[in-house]
C-alpha cells in the first residue's frame, strides 16, 4: 500500500495545492510511516482528507487499506501475540 501510495500521490497536482498534500506520500519512507499511524487509527481523516479533497475515488485506496489493516491484520498480530503469550505461560 505505501509503494501504491507515493505512485498514486506522489506527482499528482492536487487541486488545493496543500503542502500537507505532499507531506504525506513523497517518499516510501514518508509513505510507510504515515500509513503504519493511520493503520493505528491515531490520524485517521488527516492522511485522506488532501486526496479526498481533489478527487472523491481516491477514498477507495485509504477505505481497502483501512479494511485490509484493521481487520486483518490487526488479529493476525493480536493472534500471533496471544499465541506467544500462551507458550511462555505454559
């Protein structure tokens, strides 16, 4: 999703013109980060209102990442955890 991300954003000329636009995707790095804090849900509309601002289907890409992150793989860490959890226990 981050690597999508910057190609998607990255050279796109957004309507409003925000630096904050930018901010977010420039790099892989930038993208990796950003997108690991909206996975802990801590900036959730800040990261998509830039792209959802200039154009209404780019919420499709934050909505599956979002769907994809915090559904999925939010249990398979929470599972992983448990099971560790219940060996050392044992």
């Amino acid at each position: 999703f981050g690597i999508f991300g910057v190609f998607l954003f990255r050279d796109r000329v957004l309507i409003h013109n925000d630096n904050e636009a930018h901010m977010y995707f420039c790099t892989f790095e930038e993208s990796f980060i950003n997108l690991f804090i909206l996975f802990t849900t801590a900036n959730n509309p800040d990261i998509m209102i830039p792209a959802y601002r200039d154009e209404r289907s780019f919420f499709l890409f934050f909505a599956i990442f979002i769907v994809v992150s915090i559904f999925f793989l939010n249990n398979l860490i929470l599972a992983n955890v448990f099971d560790t959890y219940r060996q050392v226990i044992s």
